[in-house]
C-alpha cells in the first residue's frame, strides 16, 4: 500500500510539474501590428519597418529574394542559391545572407541556435522536422500559408506545437 501511495503521490507531482513548465510548446503565432517595429507584406514582399537593424533589413531582402519560390525537400542545401527551398534551406538562406549563421542546417539543428526564446527581431521556431521564422514580426515559412508551398512571407497564424523558441544573439 506504501508503494502504491507513493507512484500515485509521483505520478500526482510529476504531472503537475509537466502541466506547469508549459510542455504543450509555445503559444501559437499571431502577427500583431506594432508601429515602426513590425514588417509588412505588399504583394508577397516584406517591407521592414525603417528602424530595423541593418541585420533584420538584409534578413527581409534575403527571404524577399526567395520568396515565391517552390518547395523541394532538401533545396537550399547543396549551394547557396538554389530554384527551390526546403524549410531549413530557406531559413538557413535568410539566416546566413543577414550574417547570423555561418552554414546550412537541418531544421533539428535550429533547436540549439543561437540564445533560447523569443528575440527583439529575429526568431527561430523549431521542432523535428519542422523550422521557420519571425522576422519583426513577419512569418517567412515554407508552408502552413494560403495553399502555396515554398518560401513565402505571410501574416497568418500558425501553430506551434513542438517547437522551442531560439534567436540570434543581439537580435
């Protein structure tokens, strides 16, 4: 009777623990507008607000570039420019034009880049096989948009079950 008090005593504290640190992930993305800090999207591009860091403009002009582009698993990875993108491709491509990744990585990788949580600018969102980011405010992914596949910038929400959030140091 002892040990069965005890594991239900466990049990009782070990999911109040699991209940309490959150791990169901980080709350979903929502886009909400902030003057002078958010990104918009104007035809499928994302303008940065004029007082974005030049990282975070170059970040914006390099998923700009993409954008539109076509989904291919495993594009991005061979070489630097590439006729399609996969997720970690396209994340890796914006990361390291913008100067903040030295090389493409996996989407798994991203789970321990850069400094753990949301940042001022930039944030990586990552989970077994899964990456994409938030650029002042703006989701550049390659799916979970408007039917399209591929590199695109997009406003719409977006779940975020199984992910950790990561960013660039400083931003």
């Amino acid at each position: 009777m002892l040990s069965f008090r005890f594991s239900l005593g466990a049990f009782a504290t070990l999911t109040l623990a699991a209940f309490f640190s959150g791990c169901g992930g980080p709350a979903p993305y929502h886009y909400t507008y902030v003057p002078g800090k958010t990104a918009v999207v104007q035809g499928g591009r994302a303008v940065a607000p004029p007082a974005a860091p030049a990282p975070v403009k170059a970040a914006i002009e390099a998923g700009n570039q993409i954008a539109g582009l076509p989904y291919r698993r495993g594009g991005g990875h061979g070489r630097m420019y590439d006729s399609a993108y996969d997720c970690s491709g396209a994340s890796s491509f914006v990361l390291r034009e913008a100067g903040l990744l030295g090389t493409t990585m996996p989407s798994t990788a991203f789970r321990e880049y850069g400094k753990g949580g949301e940042g001022d600018w930039i944030s990586v969102y990552a989970r077994k096989g899964h990456v994409f980011l938030v650029v002042a405010g703006l989701r550049f992914d390659t799916g979970y948009g408007r039917g399209a596949e591929g590199p695109q910038w997009t406003t719409l929400g977006r779940p975020t079950d199984g992910c950790v959030i990561r960013h660039p140091q400083g931003f």
